[in-house]
C-alpha cells in the first residue's frame, strides 16, 4: 500500500472510479473538534492524519495506523474515525508527551527548537541576483507550505534540554552561580501551578525593590505580633503560678536551722 498526495489527483480518480464516494482531497482541510478529558478542546484538520491509500475506498489514519472505508459515508466515515476514543487517545499522547507547543499550529516554522537563539538571517547577495532569487523562492515555498521537518515530533527528551538550556543561559548572563539551579527549578515549578496568576506577574527593578519593602513592612508586623504573643503568654503563666500558690497558702517558707 502507498499513499498518494495531492500531485496524485489523477491517480486517485482512477482508483476510485467506481467507487460510490470518490475521495476528495478538500476533505483533508475540514476542521474537526474533539473532546478530550486531559486537555480542552482540541481543534484538528483530517489531513493532520489521513491520507488517501492506492486502493479503492481506502485511506490510511497516520495516527492509529488503521485502514478506513470512505466508499459508503465518505468524508463523515473520516471524521467518525477522528472523533473515536482511540484516535482522540493518540492526539492527546502527541500533544502531552512528544510535542511542542505550537506543532499544530500554523506558525510552525517560527518555533525554533531554542527559542533564546535566535535563527540566522538569509544572506542575500545584491552583486549575485541568481542567490537572491533563489533564497527568494526558498522563502516564500517554505512560507506556503511548512516541511515534514517543521512538522517532526519533537522527543521529550530534546524538550528538557531545551529548557535546561534556557535556565543555563540565563543563569549565566546574568552571573547567577549555578549552585542555585535546583531550587530555581523548584521554584520555577511551583510557579507554573497557578498559570494565571503567573501570567500577571511583573518585576522591574522598580517593583522589585517595593515589593521587597513591602515583604519587609510585613515581616516586622509578625515578628512584633508574635514577640507580643510571647510576652502575653509568659505574663499569664506567671499570673497562673501566683494563683495557685495563693490557693495553697502562699508561698513556701524556707526552713532556717
């Protein structure tokens, strides 16, 4: 079995030529919204995993590896398939373990693999305009229709690397010892818990500094509050301590010999 792309219309029409719904390569652009329990709703296109087979009423999820009969429904047998819990269990394993984020997105080709290095610019040289056309055409067929490179899932062990290394190069830039590594991951995963409230956070040096004010201003008020609490406490022992001993007939007198 063989797949057949969209430069092979003509052979796919020979296939299917007695088939009763013959199979149309628009199909491939008709979005589809599957519900997921790990994560909301996820919005996908049939050409994200089905492809037309060289056999008649035939194609192929890439996802499930499963052979799909179109003949009798058509384009709703393919999205009875894209909607089924198994097919919906493979998306969610891609997207949760082995993908980036924004893989499915449009804009895959601006999402380096580390995002603090920014990519190279095209070099164009004016004095040779057969380099400059050819980068030309380059751009513009890689803006049009992103590679099977671009659209490669990414291991999650490269997605770790990737964002060791962006904690390094920070650390670094900013002379931060790299002892400190540890705790600012446990920190940084403690942050990400609450997502919304890490959205709107903002620390300038400005902020930073009032905030730091503020944080003092409240650790005197506790310590105050808890000296106060010793001493509240200390003086009710020691009314306590008098009290009983006034209940057993004042102190006791030493014995002098």
């Amino acid at each position: 079995m063989k797949t057949l792309g969209k430069n092979d219309i003509g052979r796919a029409k020979e296939i299917d030529a007695k088939v009763k719904n013959r199979f149309r390569y628009e199909w491939l652009e008709t979005t589809v919204n599957l519900k997921s329990k790990k994560l909301s709703e996820i919005e996908v296109t049939l050409g994200d995993s089905i492809e037309k087979l060289d056999l008649p009423g035939k194609a192929l999820c890439s996802f499930c590896n499963d052979v799909i009969s179109y003949g009798g429904k058509g384009k709703i047998a393919l999205v009875d398939h894209v909607q089924s819990a198994k097919h919906i269990a493979r998306v969610e394993h891609r997207r949760t373990n082995y993908t980036l984020d924004g893989q499915f997105s449009k804009n895959t080709q601006e999402t380096p693999l580390f995002p603090l290095f920014k990519p190279l610019k095209k070099l164009s040289d004016s004095n040779n305009p057969a380099c400059s056309s050819s980068l030309q055409t380059t751009s513009t067929s890689s803006a049009s229709s992103p590679s099977e490179d671009q659209l490669r899932l990414i291991p999650l062990s490269h997605r770790t690397a990737n964002l060791e290394a962006m904690i390094l190069s920070m650390m670094a830039e900013n002379n931060i010892s790299f002892s400190v590594a540890p705790k600012l991951v446990e920190l940084i995963r403690e942050c990400c818990n609450d997502p919304k409230a890490l959205a709107g956070v903002a620390l300038d040096r400005c902020v930073a500094e009032e905030r730091k004010k503020d944080l003092d201003q409240q650790v005197h008020v506790l310590t105050t509050i808890a000296k106060a609490k010793s001493m509240i406490k200390q003086h009710a022992i020691k009314k306590a301590f008098k009290r009983h001993q006034s209940a057993l007939g004042g102190p006791s007198k030493r014995r002098k010999y």
